[in-house]
C-alpha cells in the first residue's frame, strides 16, 4: 500500500519494458563478447606475414637467400601476378597475396621454381638455388608464427 500523499513508484507493468531492454542488451554484449573470442581462437595470424619479415637484420637471422632484399612490388604485382607486395634478390622473389587460393594460382603460374605457403609464394629464381638453400627457405616459410609442426 503506497503511503499518504506519495508515490509507491512504477507499478510492476512499467518497470518490465526496462527490464526486457537490461536483458536483450545484455545477451547482445554476451554474444559480442563470443564472436571476437571465437574469431581469436579461429582466425590464422599467417594472413599478417608480409615478405619483408623474413630479410635478415642485424642481429636476427631470416633467409639467407633474401640478404640484401629489395621492395620489388612495383615491378614484380600487377598483370602478371596479383600479389600485394614482394622482396627479392636475384635469387628468390617473396610475393604476398591476398588470398591462399591467389597464392596457389601464383605458384602454379610460376611452375618447378615456386614454393607456396598459405599467402605468400617465393620465387627461385633460375637454377642455381640449391636444394638445401630451397629446402631451409620452405621451411622457414611454413614455420612462422606457428607453434607446432604440421
């Protein structure tokens, strides 16, 4: 019973349209909340490698065969190969593609002298690459970023 001359507050029906909004917000933030942990638990980091990633620094080692690498996107994406950007010697050529599935068209344009890996395709180039350097180099490739070996 509301006391004399005041008010008891929202009566029961007034307070539930608050409550059913409270409710739907909450279980839009819990399913916000399940996509992004999902998407980081399903989302594969080898899409952010980029081929500069693998010139040796001072101090660090990357792939031998690309010491000394250059910015060759310009002349080496574009009509030929749809890549987004690649570093090379006059050895091997690192391209980086936006798809897998460019990547592999990539490597079956180039042929014998193509390695693919996930998004990114090096290009030995002629044959005076050995198999070790290409071997070593393949498997720095497939390596990166992942904790276990397939």
């Amino acid at each position: 019973m509301a006391p004399e001359g005041g008010n008891a507050g929202p009566s029961a029906a007034a307070r539930r349209p608050v409550a059913l909004v409270a409710a739907a917000v909450g279980i839009a933030l819990i399913l916000c909340l399940v996509t992004i942990v999902m998407w980081l638990f399903t989302r594969d980091s080898r899409v952010d490698l980029q081929p500069e990633y693998f010139v040796g620094v001072e101090g660090q080692s990357g792939i031998s065969l690309l010491d000394g690498a250059v910015d060759v996107t310009s002349a080496t994406c574009g009509d030929e190969y749809a890549c987004e950007s690649a570093w090379g010697t006059d050895d091997l050529v690192l391209m980086k593609f936006a798809t897998k599935d460019d990547a592999a068209s990539a490597a079956r344009m180039i042929g014998a002298n193509a390695y693919p890996s996930d998004w990114l395709v090096a290009n030995f180039i002629g044959d005076s690459v050995s198999d070790n350097d290409r071997r070593f180099a393949s498997e720095v490739l497939d390596g990166a970023w992942q904790s276990e070996v397939d």
